[in-house]
C-alpha cells in the first residue's frame, strides 16, 4: 500500500496544477479583455505621452549659445572678467538688449553704477514673461556663477596674490570614499536610487487596491449568480480559488509590467530635463529581491481578498472590507521617516517580518540599505510565502464553506471552523 502513496500523490498535484492554470488562464483571459481594465491600464502611458506632447507644444524653444548663455552687462567702475570657461560673458546693455530680443538668451544681469557701495544687482527678462520651473533651476546656477564674479573682482582689487584668491574662490574639494578606500555614492546618486525601489513600493499598493478590485469583482459575481456552483462540479474549491489568485494576480502584474515598460521609455525624457536621474540605478540582487516581495506579497493579499469575496454578502460589503485590510499594505509608508532615520530600528524589523506589511516595508529596506540584510530578507520572505501558502488554502475552505450563504453574512464562528477544518 505504501508503493502506490508516492504515484497517488504525485497525480494529485498533477490534477491540482492542471486544474490551477485552467482558472488562472481562464480568468487572466477574462480579466485583460474587460473595458475598465484595458482602459486603466492604458491611463498612464497615455497621461504620459500627453504631458510629453503638451510640454513639447507649449513650451517656447530656446537654444542657448554655447558656452556663453549668460550675460553680464557691467556699469559700475569696477574690473569684472568672466572666469575662463564659464558660461559667463560680460557685454553692454545694448548687445544684452539684443541677444535678448533674438531669443539667444532668456534674462540678463546688470551690476549698476553704485556697485559695491549699493550691493544691488539687477537681472532683466520680458515683459509678460511667467518663469517656468527650468528657468528657476537655471537662476540658482546663474546666481551662483554671478556672486563668485563678483567676489573674485571684489578680492582682486584689495591685492590679494592670485594663489590666495583661487583658494578662496573655491576653498575645498570634496572626495567621496567609504571607509574600505572606495568611492562612495554621492548625495544625487543616493537621491534618484532610492526612487527606483520606492516607486516600486508605489506601484505595490496601487495594484493591490485596483487589482482587488477584479478579485472581489469575480468571486461576488460567481457566487451571486450561481456560476461558481457549475464550477466546482468540475474543481475542487483549492485549484479555484489558487486559480483566480494566479490569474488575477497575473493580470494585476501584466498591468504593472506596462507602466513599468512606460516609465522606462519615458527616462531619457527625465534626464534630459533632469540631468542628475542619470544616475538611477539599481543592482539585480536588489531588483529580484523586489520583485520577489512584490510576487509572493500579490498572491498573499490576493488570497485575502478571495476570501473576503467569500464571506462578503454582497459586492458593496466585500469593498468596504477591503479597503479596511488593505490600509495594512499603505503602513510602511506611513512610518516612511522611520526607516529614513533608521532602517534597524525595531519598528522597521517588526513591520518587515509581519506578513500584511512585510512587501511594502521590505521594499523600503532594500531601498535604502547599502547591502540587503539577509537574516531580515531571508525570515521576511519565509514568512511572507508561508502565510500566502496558508491564506490561499484558508480561502479556499472558506469560500466552501460559505458557498451557499447568499446575501448572509456568515458567523465567525463559522468562519473560524471553515478555517480549522481538516481535509
């Protein structure tokens, strides 16, 4: 009797994958073809590609001389040089008021005759002319450039040797290095690598909440209308309810793999007009430590809100539950200045190894570590898949156990026995 175990078992889990991927396929299948799918799904790259039309449309073109975008027009008696290789050059007001008119620069600065005795400075633009957020960024740099001409001119003419001078100017220069001797990430780098995986933890609780959606969507709909009855003549509530879980979640990940392929068309658009996101980058290890945390935290939240599509009466109830459950995906950013301050900390161990918000707070952690913390990585996850393995069986004895509940909210009681059965 112990020879036929083995083979028994094994066509057991070889009629519960067939089983699965025939629910997953089918209600993939059925999800991406929905109108409201198709159409969220669509919502971003097309909310992209219009801000990238609009922009490019309405933006004025401007074509900067090269080097010389920057002009200074110098009325006070004092010697002003522009610095060599700068993008700073000193003209009169009559070419200034030129070049502005002909679109070769966009503003110009006057140091006016009572200078250095009246520190006033004065920077000329159009009339009607709204500064746009490029022309804000442009006037720190230009500012910075104007106040080291003048400081330079101001020196000069106390005698300061030239040496003295050009430390002055420019006191220090920073080098960046860990305590092993090697370059260390500057502060540009740090800022635009911790987007990637942040916006990764984004995206993980935006699915969850619209991809829940579906689920509930399905469950209620089957239950209401009977369907789900014809269907477990066929399969058993474990390979249904795993099924949508897979196909749903499959659904919800194909969602997300756009925006994602969207967002990465539309980096070389950022980095032209953000030359410091050229620095976002992140290692694999880190990248499949993500994406693993994103795929085992879809199917345990997933598997929840199976089964409150189970217990729920109603379409209405089953929402309102999980909007009340999924607020445990949406933690970890509400204590984002913890893991800021310190990711060590207990808060942040304890919120990565309860499963509800391990995803989320997981992705933070990976994001701002310098190396993944492995005994934290390695008992978040094991806990992670466990729970998901465990909300997925107790889904499907829930959903049996309250098949023929319709429009009754079942006890907990019965809940908890449907829970704790066997078999």
């Amino acid at each position: 009797m112990s020879g036929d175990t083995g083979p028994g078992r094994a066509a057991q889990r070889r009629s519960f994958l067939r089983l699965l991927a025939i629910v997953a396929r089918r209600d993939y299948l059925r999800t991406v073809r929905r109108r409201g799918f198709v159409f969220g799904t669509a919502l971003l790259p097309a909310a992209m590609a219009g801000f990238v039309i609009l922009t490019t449309l309405f933006t004025p073109s401007f074509e900067p001389g090269p080097p010389a975008d920057m002009a200074l027009v110098n009325e006070s008696s004092m010697a002003l040089a522009a610095p060599a290789g700068g993008a700073l050059r000193v003209v009169d007001r009559a070419t200034a008021l030129h070049d502005l008119a002909e679109g070769r620069i966009r503003e110009f600065y006057v140091v006016p005759a009572g200078y250095p005795d009246a520190a006033r400075v004065e920077r000329v633009t159009p009339v009607g002319r709204v500064p746009s957020l490029d022309d804000l960024t442009r006037w720190v740099g230009q500012e910075q450039t104007l106040a080291g001409t003048l400081r330079a001119a101001l020196l000069a003419a106390t005698d300061v040797p030239p040496e003295v001078l050009a430390r002055l100017l420019q006191p220090y220069e920073l080098n960046l290095l860990t305590t092993a001797g090697g370059p260390a990430p500057s502060a540009d780098e740090l800022g635009f690598g911790f987007l990637l995986p942040y916006a990764f933890t984004f995206l993980f609780v935006i699915s969850i909440f619209i991809t829940s959606g579906y689920l509930l969507q399905s469950v209620t709909e089957e239950k209401e209308s009977r369907v789900v009855e014809i269907l477990l003549s066929s399969v058993p509530p474990a390979p249904l309810m795993a099924g949508k879980i897979v196909g749903l979640g499959a659904a919800g990940l194909t969602q997300v793999a756009i925006w994602v392929a969207t967002a990465l068309v539309a980096l070389p658009l950022i980095v032209e007009r953000v030359p410091q996101a050229a620095s976002l980058s992140i290692s694999p290890q880190v990248l499949v430590l993500a994406l693993a945390f994103f795929i085992v935290g879809y199917l345990a939240y997933g598997a929840i809100f199976a089964a409150v599509g189970a217990i729920a009466p109603g379409t209405r109830e089953a929402q309102q539950y999980s909007g009340f459950l999924g607020f445990f995906a949406v933690i970890p950013l509400v204590f984002a200045s913890a893991f800021l301050a310190d990711p060590g900390s207990w808060l942040v161990v304890g919120l990565s190894l309860i499963p509800l918000t391990a995803p989320a707070a997981m992705l933070q952690v990976l994001a701002l570590a310098p190396e993944p913390p492995w005994p934290l990585v390695l008992g978040s996850l094991a806990l992670l898949g466990l729970f998901a393995a465990l909300a997925t069986i107790g889904a499907a004895r829930v959903f049996r156990a309250t098949l023929l509940l319709y429009g009754v909210r079942p006890s907990l009681r019965r809940i908890f026995a449907a829970l704790t059965a066997r078999g």
